[in-house]
C-alpha cells in the first residue's frame, strides 16, 4: 500500500498538491496498471517513474516503457517504484519533513523583533525604548 507519507514526500518533491497525485496512484489501483496516461500525467508533474519501474522491475527504460503499453506494469509494480522513490536513498526520501511551510511569514513579520507586530512598531523612535 502506498503510504500517505509517501504521497506527502513526492507531492513536496514536485510542488502539487498530494490530493492531485493521490487522484492518480487510486485511479492505478483501481484499473490494477499503470497506463501511458498515468505516467504521462505523472512525468509532466515531475515524477521520473520510467526510471523507477524500471528499477523495480529490473529492466531498463525502453522496456519499462514497452510493459506500460502492454499493460505489463501492475500496481503492485507501480508501489515498488514508488516505494522506491520514498526510501533511504530515494529522490523524494523525506521531503515532507523539511518542505516549506505552505503559509509562511511575511518578510515583514519575520524580520520584526520579538513582540513587534506591526512595522509601525520598529520605529526609530520605538528602538530606543
């Protein structure tokens, strides 16, 4: 099973939102393969998944890319791969964790000093204080 974690991690990767790329691996779960428009949707998104099918499946690309057309790659190839771009070692290998924040501070804010709210705050007058 592909982990949520692991759509966090590449959904942090390659800057979309986790919702778009968990909409694809479930539409692959349901079909039970990957077709050429999941990986097309999913290479225009950023994700090298030739490479990593073929990793998993221990072909190169050319023949992953023969397989796909076939309907040769099953999910649970697809979840190889996948896990594989999630793992120690991975491309995506805990993304999630030092992504950044979706609503950071302003520059404004961030460059106030503590307790100064407002850049009104930050006088030259309000430094002396």
């Amino acid at each position: 099973m592909i982990s949520e974690n692991s759509i966090a991690e590449i959904s942090a990767g390659i800057g979309v939102d986790p919702t778009q790329l968990d909409t694809i691996v479930e539409t692959i779960k349901a079909k039970g393969a990957i077709t050429p428009l999941e990986v097309q949707q999913l290479t225009s998104m950023g994700v090298p998944i030739y490479g990593a099918i073929a990793s998993a499946k221990g072909i190169n690309r050319k023949e992953a890319g023969e397989a796909i057309k076939a309907g040769k790659v099953t999910f649970d190839d697809f979840e190889s791969a996948i896990e594989s771009l999630t793992s120690e070692g991975g491309l995506f290998y805990k993304l999630s964790a030092t992504s950044p924040d979706p609503d950071p501070p302003t520059t404004t804010e961030a460059n106030l000093p503590k307790g100064k709210k407002e850049p009104e705050d930050f006088t030259d007058e309000n430094r002396k204080k």
